[in-house]
C-alpha cells in the first residue's frame, strides 16, 4: 500500500488507466465482439499501444522531476547535521553571502538553534534544527514512496505494454492467414 493508504489496483482505477485484453485466439474475440471488424479491433490496439506508451512517457517525466528534489533535500540534510555538530562543540559558524553579483558580506552567526528552508515561491520558513530535520525526513520518505509508487504504477504500464504488442501479433498473423486463405481459395 502507498502513503495514501491506496494499492496498486486502486490508484490504477482512480487514475483511470484500464487493463489490456489478452487476445489469444482472434476468431474468438471476434466472435464475442461481433460489432468489431478485424481492422477495427487492429486500430483498437493500435490506440491503446499509443496510449500506454504516451503514459510511460509521462511516468518516467514525473519520476525524473520528482528525483530532481532530492540532492535539495539531502543538502538540507548535511546542513543541519553540520549546525548541530556547530552547536554541540559550542562553535560559531563562519560564512559569507551573496550581496551582489561580485559583493559578498562575511558573517559570524552564533545562535544555531534554527535554520530558514526555503520552501519555493519566495516563501521561507524558519525551524528548529530537529523540528526542521524531522521535516526533511518526512519529505525525503514522501520522495521515496512516491517514486516507488511510480515504478510500480510504470511496471504495470509495461505489463500492459506487452500485452498489447503480442495481442497486435496474434492480430497482425490472423490477418495474413486469413488474406492467404482468401487469396488460394
């Protein structure tokens, strides 16, 4: 189960992403599906091919950019573990920053009970080293669920993938047996 509380068959179905029929035997399909030409039903898979190709595409995209996230994190991380250890042997902590493109301003700041994060859109908030770490954590652990959400979600997309490849074949063979039959008869 996910940090959602959602399985694998629930976040496929709230997403609304259906299962590929496997067509082994295509007079039967055709034969349950009598409205369905062969062509048709080729074109059929043909669509759902592009389609759970377009959403593999899209998975991979998002895993990358959520990815992308981490070293930030990580980084926060090693920023804390290097206050504390600041903190703990009572040492201030030395540093410069940016005025301007070429103007740097040192500093020596001495109260390392908290640190400023940056959360995005122009939006800082300031937090207690370990209620700050903790924060990091969750958000590292966040990251992690979510991308093995994602290769999850993207095994299954392959799954499908497969599925509609052999299913095309058995289509794609069905076609030529029945042109060649066609055309000796």
């Amino acid at each position: 189960m996910s940090a959602t509380g959602l399985t694998l068959q629930e976040r496929l179905s709230k997403s609304g992403i259906p299962p590929a029929e496997i067509i082994e035997d295509v007079e039967e399909f055709l034969s349950k599906n009598k409205d369905l030409k062969v062509e048709d039903a080729h074109q059929k898979l043909q669509n759902d091919y592009r389609k759970y190709k377009i959403l593999e595409s899209e998975m991979k995209a998002s895993k990358e950019k959520i990815i992308e996230n981490l070293p930030d994190y990580e980084q926060a991380k090693q920023v804390i573990k290097f206050l504390k250890m600041k903190k703990a042997n009572n040492e201030t902590l030395k540093t410069s920053y940016k005025l301007t493109d070429e103007v740097y301003q040192h500093a020596e700041v001495e109260d390392l009970d908290s640190f400023v994060l940056y959360m995005g859109a122009y939006v800082m908030v300031e937090y207690p080293l370990d209620e700050g770490e903790e924060f990091i954590n969750k958000n590292i652990a966040a990251i992690n669920q979510r991308i093995n959400e994602i290769d999850e979600e993207l095994e299954y997309i392959l799954n499908q993938i497969t599925i509609v490849e052999v299913s095309t074949a058995h289509f794609i063979n069905y076609m030529i047996t029945s042109k060649k039959a066609k055309s000796t008869a």
